[in-house]
C-alpha cells in the first residue's frame, strides 16, 4: 500500500437485533466525507427486522450484508474481516453514532504516523439520554513499543480501533471469548505492533440505551474472568 494512494477501509458492524438503531448507522457510513469505504454487516442470527432495515441500502454496492445463526460477536467479526478488501479494517457497533469526518481523521493519523501496518486508536464518546454531561474515554498515548500489560488497565474498546488488513490476516478475534474480546486481540497484537493514538475530538459516539450488551451483568463478571485466564495462559 502507498500511502499517498487513496487507502480503503473496511468498515464491519456485527449486530444482534438492532432494527431500531442499525439504519442510521448505515446512513452515517453512507455519508462519510471520505468515500474509499466498504460497509460488511454481520447480523449475528437477529430475530427483529434487522434485515428488512438493512435491505434498503444493500442496493448500494459498497454495503454487503451477511446472516449467520447466533455465535456472539467475535465469531461475526471474524467472519467480517475475512472477507474484507479494504487496506484497513475499523470496527462500529450497530448502536452507535458517527461523525461524517470519521474515516477521514483515521486517514489523516495514519498518514501522519506513516505506518501501513499498525494499529490504531482514537477517543470515543459517550450520550446518554436526559443529560447534560456526556462521558469521552480518552484514548491512551502509548510510546512504541508497549508493553502488553499496560491493557490490563487501560479500556481500549473494539470501536475505538482500526487495524491494517495485514495484522488483521494474521489475528483473529478468539471465538471463545464475547466479553473483552478486543483487549485480549491488542494483548497479543502487541506483542509484535504498535498501537498509534490519533489525536482529535471523537468522530465515534456509544448511545447508552438499556439494551446495550455491556449492560448486561449477570454472566459478565465469569465471562471477563474467564477472559483475563485464557490472557495470562498466552502470556
């Protein structure tokens, strides 16, 4: 990849009954200011009308959609990422807000950092309904190399990054794990890559709604045990 070249990413939204918020997610990507984007949606097995809302803009030639029978979200991811063509992969919730000028400031971090193959991480915001005071988790400057352990106790969500295809051809998402999944691929990610920090406001928001997966805490604490042991075997 030249980097003076028009660069393209692949933008993968695995999703799970997300009918009454995919669709402006869609619309977001749609009008990216920058245009060199493909759009992959992996409805985990939804039992909505994800697909009826999906269907309305899978005329468009950039935006593919798949269905697969309910395997969690790093089983979808994985199954995004292998069949995408970009040069970048970036990872968005299906629930979440973004900017126009989102894949445009990656763009320009990954240009300004002139690595083609790195990871990249950037702050993200949080809204939450009938309040003033919205919540940004700062993304962490790292100098490179890093240490791996420094994950254990900085939040770097999946939505916060965006990986060359050619680290992303070599790690996969574990699919045994559905809660810190993302912490456990930079874990071993950085053992051999960088993690860049692109400065500026964020372009990514989380909506806070009571359907938010993360919010669902009566098997979360076992899941993300079980997580931190399979972490600490590879370590």
């Amino acid at each position: 990849l030249n980097l003076k070249s028009k660069m393209k990413f692949s933008v993968i939204i695995p999703t799970y009954n997300r009918a009454n918020f995919i669709g402006q997610t869609i619309l977001d990507i749609i009008n990216q200011s920058y245009d060199n984007w493909e759009l992959i949606i992996i409805d985990d097995g939804s039992t909505d009308n994800t697909k009826e809302v999906v269907s309305k803009f899978t005329h468009n030639k950039n935006i593919q959609y798949y269905f697969q029978e309910n395997s969690e979200r790093s089983i979808a991811r994985n199954y995004g990422i292998k069949n995408a063509k970009g040069d970048f992969v970036c990872f968005v919730d299906s629930d979440e807000k973004v900017h126009n000028d989102h894949l445009s400031k990656i763009k320009n971090g990954i240009e300004l950092n002139n690595d083609k193959i790195g990871v990249y991480n950037y702050d993200i915001g949080f809204e939450f309904k009938n309040s003033e005071q919205n919540y940004i988790r700062k993304g962490v400057f790292f100098e490179n190399p890093i240490h791996p352990s420094i994950l254990l106790s900085k939040i770097i969500g999946t939505p916060q990054l965006c990986i060359s295809k050619e680290i992303m051809n070599e790690y996969l998402f574990d699919p045994e794990i559905t809660i810190g999944e993302d912490m456990e691929l930079l874990f071993r990610i950085t053992t051999k890559f960088p993690i860049f920090y692109v400065e500026g406001e964020p372009t990514i928001f989380e909506i806070e709604h009571e359907h938010r997966s993360v919010n669902n805490r009566s098997v979360s604490s076992e899941k993300q045990l079980f997580t931190l042991k399979k972490m600490f075997a590879k370590g």
